[in-house]
C-alpha cells in the first residue's frame, strides 16, 4: 500500500521514478495499488500489506548498495542503523490493536527483495503483515483506518509517518432490519412480591443455534404477560432473549432437565426432558414428566405418580454391551406409567420399569443422579436401597444396589459433581451434613478411590450445599458450590464460592444468601455460571431469580428496564469522554436498566448498562421525573465544554436541590444546578436545545428550554413556556401567554438564502397545535403559527427526501377530510403527508429519520386505540410498516426516537431507539426500550471441542449466513490467530492446525462479520494429551519416571509441581477429560 509520506525520510523526499518501481513490484505480484478496499477484499490473505522501505538520502561510509533512480547519488550509511520502528493502528480515531516495536539492522548483500525490478539493498522492506497482524478479534473493520509509524535511527534522527486506508461495505448490500432481542425484562420479572426462580438448567442446541433451557417456579418470563410469548415455568435462553416452549407447564414447576435419545439409532433423535410437579403442559395432560422435540411437547406413557421428580440422569447399565442407554428418573413416587416403583425409575423410550427388582429402588426421596466409575450413583433422603442399608448414598452398576459408604451421610445429599482438583477426577457430593461416612465434613465432601474427605472447613450456616459445578470462570477450574450458607472455609459468605486444592475462595453475592442451581453455557459471546434462585438482588443488581456470573461479576439476562418500573421517558447520545453512548432517563423510583440499580438515568455501551454512579445501589434518584436529556456543549473558560443535562418535573436530585434543569459534573461526579433553577416551576421540562442566535456574530451559543409555565415571575412579568439560560440567569422567551411546548428545533427556512437558522418551539396551546419562532432569524408568519386545527403538536424533525431539507412536525391534528398525523413546511403552508388507506392515523408522537441503507426515511410512531404503538416509514413517496407489527399496549405511546450507532466504529450500522416502547413487538420482548436494527451474520455452523493426541491434525469448522461478504477471524482465548508454520486459516471459516501441541491448548472462537454487523461461535475447547508424558514437555522419556513416580505417592504434590500437567497422563488408557466443556479463560466476544 504504497502512500506519498512513505518517500519522506529524515532528509529530502526520495522523488520519482521510486513510486514507479514500487507500482511495477506490486503488479508483477498481482497486488493492488489502493487505498480503499471493500470487506471482500480486506478480508482476503494479505489483503492490505503496510510496507516501508529505507531509502538511500545522505553520505557517510559504510554505503551497501547503490539505486537505479540515483545513479550517482550517496549511499545509505551503516552507522545509522538499526532503525526503530513503532507501529500503531486505529480505526475511527480509535485504537484497533496494541501497538508493536520492530527495528530493522543493518543493511547487508544478502537481503532478499519480494518485489521484482527494485534493488534490494536500499529498498528492502521495513516490515510487510497482513491486516490480520493488525486486527483483534471482533475489531472493527469498516471505516477509516490509519497506520501510524514512528522511526528513529541511530543518532536520533527520524520521521513520523501516518498511512491511511478505509474500508467500505461491499457495494450494493443492504442489511436486513429487524427488532432486537435483547431489552426484554431482566431475569424473570417482578411477579407481585412472589419469589421465581430457576431451579434446572440444560444447554441444547435444537437446530435453531444452542440455547440455554431453564426450568423452575417462575410465571411470563421477558414481562410478556397475556402477549403472545407468554411462559410458564420452563423458557429457552439464546443468549439474547427468552423464548416460550408452547406456553411451557401450566400447573406445576419444572425440578429438573437433561437430554436422552429414546430410539437410539432411529429416526426421533435427541430431545430435551423436563420433569418436576406438573400434570399438564401446553393444554394436555403430562404427569410429573414431558418431552420436547424442538417443535412439541410429548407425554411419557401416563407418566410419574405423586408426588414430584428432582433429578434425571442417562445412563448405560451394560456398558459397551447392546442395550442402549436408559433415562432415570429420581424423586419422590411410588409409580411410573402405573408400574410400582420406589422413587426412581428408567425409562426406555416406550416403557416405564423398576430399577431393581421386587425390593426395588430406594426408601425415601431421590435428589440428585450422577454416573461415575461405570455406575449411576444416587443421593437424596433415604436408609435403604434395594432394600439393604444406604445412608443417604447409592450405588446402582446395572444389576444391583450397593451402599457407596458404610455409614452414609447424617443428613440429605442434594448434589452430586464430578470435579478434577489435579490430582484426578473425584466424586464431589453436597447437601446438609455435618460428616459423612464417620469423617467430618460440613455440607461438602470429596468421594475418590473408595473414600470421603472433606473440603477444608466445607461450608457452614443455615440449609447447606444445593448445586455444584465445575467450571474454569478464568480463574483456575474450581468447583462451584452453591446453596443456603453463610460461611465458606470460615470467610463469610453468601450462598456461593469456589473450592480449589488450594481452599476457599467467595465469590461476591451480597443479598443472594440462597442458590438453588448452576449451569454452565456459552451464549456465544463468553462461557459463564448461570445460576438461579428466589433472590431479587445480586449485590448491584437484580436479576430475579437467574444471573449470569462471568468470573469478576454478575449480569441479568435481558437488558431491558425492570418490570414493575417501566417508566422511560428520554434519550439522547452523549460522548462522556469514553466514546458515544446512549443515555436514557425517567422515573426517579429506583429503577434497573438490564437488572443495573442505576436509578432514573443510565448509559448504554453497546453490551450492558451502567450506573453514573459506579458502587452505589441507588444511582441517580429524583423527586419526580426526567422528561428530557441532551448533550450540551457551551462556551467555557476561554473553551467548551460538552456536558449532560436533564430536563423535567423535580426539585430534588440526589438530596441536592435542583430545579427543573440539571447538569452532570463529571470532575465531582455529580448532578448539579444550573443556576438557581427555573424559579416557580408549575410544569415539566420537555425539551433542552443549544441555539447560537446571531449565528457568526458575537454573541455566544446559549441553552434553551422548553415545556409548561417552566418559568414563572409573577406579577412582574408572567409565566413562560421557553427560557434561556445566558450562562448567569434564566429568562423568559417569548409569549408570556401559556401554553405546552414540546419540542425545540433549529430551523432554515430559506436554505441556501442570506437568513440563517431560527429556534422553533413546537407544542400546543388551548387552540390548539402551535409553532412559535423562539431566536434567530425572523419568518414572517413563523410558519402560519402551525397546522390551523388540532389538538397537540408532539415532535418536529429535519428530512431531506431529495429536495433539500424540510420541516416535519408530528401530533394530533384534526383538520377536516385530512386524517394523517404529520405534516410538512412548503414554505407557505402545512402539506399532509399521504400515507397509504388502511394504516393507522391516530396521533403521531415521535420522529426520527434513519438510514437503513437504501436512503435516509421518515420513521414515526403512532398510537392506535387499544391496541398500542403502529411504527412506519416514509422516504418522501411512499410509506410502509416497519417491522410488521404493532406494540404491545402498555404503555400506550413512544416518547421518543432516536438514532444512535452503538458499537462505534464497529461494522453495524446505525439502529433506530424507541424509548419508552411496551411489553413486547412480534412477540419480541421490549421492555421499556425498542431497538430497529441491522441484523449481523446469523452463525449455521459452531466448532466442536475437541480432545486429541499431541501431534494429531486438527480441524476446526465455522460458518455463518449474511447480508454480504464475510470476514472471518479465528481466535485463541480472545486474541486473533494469523496463519503460520503450524496454523492456516485463520482468515477463512475453516482452522487447521498441523500438529496439535500443548502450546495450542485452547479456547477457538471464529468471529464472523459482514457490514451489518458481527458474529461469534460458542468457543470451541481444544484439549492435547499425551500418554506417558508426566512432565509435560511433548516427549515420553525417560525423564518422566520421577513425575510419575510421585503421581502416584502423592498426587497433591505433583499437582502443585506440575500445575498444567493432567495427572492422568500416567494412565495407559485414554479417557474422557472431566469438565472439557467447562474452561473459560477468554475475555467477551464483543455484541453484535
């Protein structure tokens, strides 16, 4: 990529014919001399190469080399060398990779030019990568790009160059548009002072992309009560948003999930099983237990008798032998399809049996089923099983029962996990217990080669251990455990923490106290614990009744507003000095936006939600309401100065008083007055607008405001419904005659003529719609003082459909034979904009124009009698509905649109915001926020973990549908893979490692974007062992006899000595790796 600042060096510019030579090399290798690429071409192998080249400018000894353009001209010197070299690369302005140092030596006759026809002495390169050494995973990659490059010789000298290049969408794609899924309610909704929570947890991908399954007690999960997605007890979690299995259970809760091929070989396939105190699902009759194939719900025979199942578990009695595995079923009953049972039972596929012959099963409840060592093991509250002696502990290998301990446990067993802690796989069991098989062990206990032991001072306080789970939160594999405790290897804790060969570790959950279970799950964007419980508050947060834990904090699922405080009345984008954010504002209650107690204002990052008050557990909190918020920037100490401000009903923020308009200080972190506030405030704030007056001349930009009698000095000089703030004082704008107005605009009316802009008020008085002229140049008439008849005027806009812009305004107007709600300036008189026959016409309460790629149009919301909000667009002739559907009808407006791009520089384009948007639109939860998006790629194909030799070839696989060309990139633990001696196709969407070593041991991703947007595949584990190898350096030698040795003595101090090694490696046999599923180490692909 050949660039004009390349040829200037510390001395003169190195003239032409260099540019020449450099052209011919490029040709001859079939590169492209450009400095625009399209995504198609970026994202091919070396796509965009930066190259810098020394070239020969002054004299000195030491010369190599002579230049064909400067025959008799003085050569390079040694003595200038090496030279360093530091690159940096950024895409919008912001920075796109880490920057790296190379330094170039000294020149010498051996070098090897690649471009043909230049010499390659003086001219060899500096460096030559592909965007691929540039680029992080996820990184942007359309827009502006800039190489910047600092060099220094020997002596100090050098130059600074900066090379620049953009990327563009491939010509001619056009996104597809469709209403995100990701602001539904957070968790499971406050659901009138109950307790939901989700007590089981299954990860299944059913053809649709894999999904989180949860079950428990929960009722309307997303806060789609009476809508069209409406769940009960059991919903599907994709990351994004909830979704309903046939309306789920209808009578009971949901204790318990797996997976089970109940034909084997056959044509059914695998399909999810839900059991729990149900006797029906989706209308029909399934008693205690269901099936659900993806698309069905299905009953098991006549199913479980009273009175509940907990636990179910797959499991293969004869091994390698012919019989296919069964699905058992544990809890508490006393039959299965009408056969006699002791609270467990298999089933077939067709048919319900005893486990165990006439003494069958156990004498009391079964809570947990784990298959370890060849057999299924069982825990729960009982004495016997086939009727010997069992404490709480089971054994069931296929043909009979055995006691797993002589003694058992004193008190119920409720969990049941296999952990490895380094010193090899173990049984790990929890419950409420003070020992068990006579050693002492609270709540928590170790199982391994025939013995219990306890972890450390196990866990203490109230019910004990509810679930556990081994998993790798980045922190090393731990085991997560989890129930009703308050202390943690004597540390106080709440409810959770992790155990590890090391000891005890909490993990932070104030207000939790009680969890119920664990879940592993990558939603494509990071692995991490799920958990559930009947808590509302998480520390922060509150996520009723399920959270997320991604190993340094906890989230919600759903980042919409919380149910029971729906109240979102504003946005606007502000740069807080950290890039572009959408800020939103409202109810001064305690509000949570995606389950954050952020108060009544919150910032939105492109992912999650955050407080302007970071540690706190209130956020901003007001006496009333915030109606408006904008990015400010006014004049400043000589400077400007860009600030939030908001706008409403209040007189108190945060225990400051403050009247009606507020300002966010970012050094004291925290709202203050502006001035004294709008004395005798009767109304709200409505809308916040900087106006320049005399546009060029001297006096300075000021803020406006604009609502209902916001000022008021009577009797000296009335009640105003616009005020300025000059920077000392609020004054009175205008009329003094009443009225609402809603919204501020700065206006052109006679475009490319000599006037300049005019602040236009738009609102209402008791006459009706109103249009007043607030500042700036003058207009006769001020537009005929708005349409002649109507109610209210709610919005106003600026839209260029082709003819220059013109002014929009939106409301309720009730001129007579004209029904649309919008209408435009002509320059003389209000047009009606002829929407089509059939849409609905009531009042128009927002705008925003947007382009969706095919051209800037005319979005508007509109309510319909009671049935909720209709949204349309208009590109200047025609209309149309957007997104096919009409919102839910609570609440029954938008009080806002807005444009905003939230990734940046990222390659999605801008999304249309509606504020304040229902419960839900095409069944698409929307809690308080709508977003009308361009949909990214959507992933058809997730890489498979995989467990190989070392040395073993390795493929790994990914692929997506798009709106356009795609851009693959492959990572390993977060950071971008380029191709190698050992590597190829880490640009494609296919992975090759040649020969698989523990260096390359791993979490893959490919991250898959288009110019709508991106991707990511669930991470794929890859996993290398080697037989034999004790020290693990990649050999079986003899320097792995001692290792081994002390494998076997002490398994704890190999552990510790060799922390990366698996003990295992010692085994003949190769075996199945517990946990391979569970490691996550890597950072959060970025949203979509």
């Amino acid at each position: 990529m050949p660039h004009p600042q390349l040829g200037i060096g510390p001395g003169a510019p190195h003239a032409p014919p260099y540019d020449a030579e450099v052209a011919v090399g490029l040709a001859a290798n079939n590169w492209l001399d450009d400095d625009t690429f399209t995504l198609a071409e970026f994202a091919k192998g070396n796509a965009v190469m930066l190259t810098l080249m020394t070239v020969p400018v002054g004299g000195g000894s030491g010369a190599v080399g002579r230049t064909p353009d400067s025959l008799n001209g003085l050569m390079i010197p040694n003595t200038i060398f090496p030279i360093g070299f530091s690159i940096e690369s950024l895409v919008g302005g912001q920075p796109f990779s880490p920057a790296f140092v190379i330094s170039v030596p000294a020149l010498d006759t051996n070098l090897d030019p690649p471009f043909p026809n230049i010499d390659g002495h003086s001219h060899s390169p500096v460096f030559a990568f592909d965007s691929a050494e540039f680029a992080n995973a996820g990184a942007a990659v359309i827009g502006p790009h800039e190489y910047r490059v600092q060099a220094r010789d020997q002596l100090g000298h050098g130059w600074d160059i900066v090379a620049t290049f953009s990327v563009a969408a491939e010509p001619g794609v056009t996104c597809t548009y469709g209403w995100s899924r990701r602001f539904g309610v957070p968790g499971f909704g406050n659901q009138g002072g109950g307790s939901p929570q989700a007590l089981a947890f299954q990860t299944w991908d059913d053809g649709n992309g894999p999904a989180l399954y949860i079950g428990g007690t929960f009722v309307d999960t997303g806060g789609n009560l009476g809508g069209p997605n409406t769940i009960h007890s059991i919903a599907r979690w994709d990351g994004e948003a909830f979704s309903a299995l046939t309306n789920g259970t209808t009578n009971g809760q949901v204790n318990a999930l797996t997976l089970f091929d109940d034909d084997g070989p056959g044509p059914r396939g695998t399909a999810l099983y839900a059991a729990g105190t149900f006797t029906q699902i989706a209308g029909f009759s399934a008693t205690r237990i269901a099936r659900w194939d993806g698309a069905a719900w299905e009953a098991l025979s006549t199913g479980i008798g009273a009175s509940s199942v907990s636990a179910l578990e797959v499991f293969d009695e004869d091994g390698a032998g012919p019989n296919p595995p069964r699905l058992f079923v544990g809890g508490s009953f006393g039959s299965a399809g009408g056969t006699p049972v002791n609270n467990i039972a298999r089933w077939d596929g067709t048919t319900w049996t005893a486990v165990g012959g006439p003494t069958n099963g156990v004498n009391g409840s079964v809570l947990a089923l784990k298959t370890y060592e060849g057999a299924l093991v069982v825990a729960g509250n009982f004495s016997q099983a086939g009727g010997a002696p069992a404490q709480r502990l089971a054994r069931w290998n296929g043909t009979s029962w055995s006691a797993l301990a002589s003694s058992g446990a004193g008190g119920s067993i409720r969990a049941l996990e296999m952990y490895d802690d380094g010193t090899g796989p173990g049984l790990y069991v929890g419950g409420e217990f003070t020992g068990i098989n006579g050693v002492s062990a609270n709540n928590v206990a170790r199982y391994k080669n025939g013995t219990f032991s306890a972890l450390g001072s196990g866990v203490t306080g109230s019910n004990g251990v509810n679930a556990l789970r081994a998993y790798d939160d980045g922190n090393g594999p731990a085991l997560h455990v989890a129930g009703n405790f308050t202390t943690a290897g004597g540390q106080a804790a709440n409810g959770i923490a992790r155990w590890k060969l090391s000891g005890w570790t909490v993990i932070p959950g104030a207000g939790a106290n009680s969890f119920a279970s664990l879940r592993v799950f990558d939603d494509g964007k990071q692995r991490e614990v799920y958990a559930g419980g009947p808590w509302s508050f998480i520390d922060d947060l509150r996520p009723y009744g399920v959270a997320r834990w991604n190993g340094s904090r906890w989230a919600s699922l759903g980042q919409g507003v919380s149910s029971e405080n729906r109240v979102t009345l504003a946005a606007c984008v502000h740069d807080d000095g950290g890039g572009a954010k959408l800020y939103v504002g409202g109810s001064g209650a305690t509000i949570q936006y995606g389950g954050e107690r952020t108060g009544a204002v919150a910032k939105w990052n492109g992912a999650e939600w955050a407080t302007l008050f970071p540690g706190t557990t209130t956020g901003t909190v007001l006496n009333g309401l915030i109606e408006t918020l904008e990015s400010v920037t006014l004049p400043s100490g000589g400077g400007v100065t860009t600030e939030l401000y908001a706008g409403g009903a209040f007189s108190m923020i945060n225990g400051n008083p403050i009247n009606g308009v507020a300002r966010f200080d970012d050094g004291l972190n925290q709202w203050v007055a502006v001035g004294t506030g709008l004395v005798g405030l009767a109304g709200p704030v409505r809308d916040l607008k900087v106006f320049d007056d005399d546009g060029a001349g001297p006096i300075p930009p000021a803020l406006y405001a604009c609502g209902q009698n916001i000022l008021n000095c009577l009797p000296a000089c009335g009640t105003y419904a616009v005020a300025r703030w000059d920077g000392a004082t609020w004054v009175g704008v205008g009329s003094t005659s009443g009225g609402t107005m809603r919204r501020l605009i700065a206006f052109d009316a006679d475009g490319a003529g000599p006037n300049g802009e005019t602040l236009i008020a738009v609102g209402a008085n008791a006459g009706g719609p109103m249009v007043r002229c607030v500042a700036g140049a003058a207009i006769p008439g001020c537009l005929n003082g708005g349409p002649a008849t109507g109610f209210d005027a709610d919005d106003a806009v600026l839209y260029d459909s082709g003819s220059g812009p013109q002014l929009y305004i939106c409301g309720w107007f009730r001129e007579p034979g004209l029904d649309t709600q919008i209408r435009r300036w002509n320059g003389a008189s209000w047009d009606v904009i002829p929407f089509a026959p059939g849409f609905p016409l009531n009042r128009v309460m927002a705008m925003a124009v947007l382009d969706d790629g095919t051209g800037p149009k005319l979005y508007s919301a509109s309510q319909v009698t009671n049935d909720g909000v209709f949204v349309r667009s208009w590109d200047g002739t025609t209309d149309a509905p957007v997104g096919g559907g009409v919102f839910s009808p609570f609440p029954f407006q938008i009080d806002e649109m807005i444009v905003h791009d939230d990734d940046g520089a990222g390659p999605k384009p801008a999304s249309l915001w509606l504020i304040d948007a229902g419960r839900y639109v095409q069944g698409i939860s929307t809690s308080g926020i709508a977003e009308w998006a361009a949909l990214p790629p959507t992933i058809t194909l997730h890489p498979d973990s995989q467990r190989v030799e070392h040395g073993s070839f390795v493929t790994l696989a990914a692929d997506a549908t798009a709106s356009g060309p795609r851009l693959f990139r492959w990572t390993k633990d977060g950071a971008p893979l380029s191709d190698g001696p050992n590597l190829f196709g880490s640009a494609t969407n296919t992975l090759l490692i040649f020969s698989a070593a523990y260096a390359d041991e791993g979490e893959y991703r490919c991250v898959v974007s288009d110019a709508c947007g991106q991707s990511c595949t669930v991470a794929a584990e890859l996993d290398v062992f080697l037989i034999g190898d004790m020290n693990c350096d990649g050999n079986v030698d003899i320097i792995d006899i001692n290792p081994f040795i002390l494998a076997l003595s002490d398994p704890a101090a190999y552990a510790a000595q060799y922390p990366t090694c698996e003990i295992n490696n010692g085994d003949i046999r190769t075996y199945p790796k517990t946990g391979l599923s569970n490691r996550s180490v890597q950072p959060r692909c970025r949203k979509p």
